[in-house]
C-alpha cells in the first residue's frame, strides 16, 4: 500500500501499490470515496454516487 492526499481535505488515501482504474478508496480524514481514473500517472475523483435504480 501507498499513500497519496486526499482531493477534497488534503488527507492520507490508501492506494494499492498498483491500483486498478475503477477502484475506489476512502479518505481516513473525511471519508470521501475517491475512484480511481488513470494510473500513470495516479488520478482521482470523487466517486459517483450509488443511485436508486443501479443493479435493476
């Protein structure tokens, strides 16, 4: 495991030491779920979130 700061509190997000586009990690300062969108290099966004209708 890596770590790398947060996109919204600047915080520690534990990151696989080759993480996968699609995985998401929570920030252990404010909880944000940030997915990941590339690898090289590492970029983040906020996760979406889960919606009603998903899964039907």
């Amino acid at each position: 495991m890596t770590t790398t700061a947060c996109i919204e509190c600047g915080g520690d997000v534990a990151i696989a030491v080759a993480p996968m586009v699609g995985e998401i990690a929570p920030c252990r300062d404010c909880g944000v779920e940030l997915e990941v969108l590339g690898i090289a290099p590492l970029e983040l966004a906020l996760a979406p979130e889960i919606e009603e209708d998903w899964g039907e």
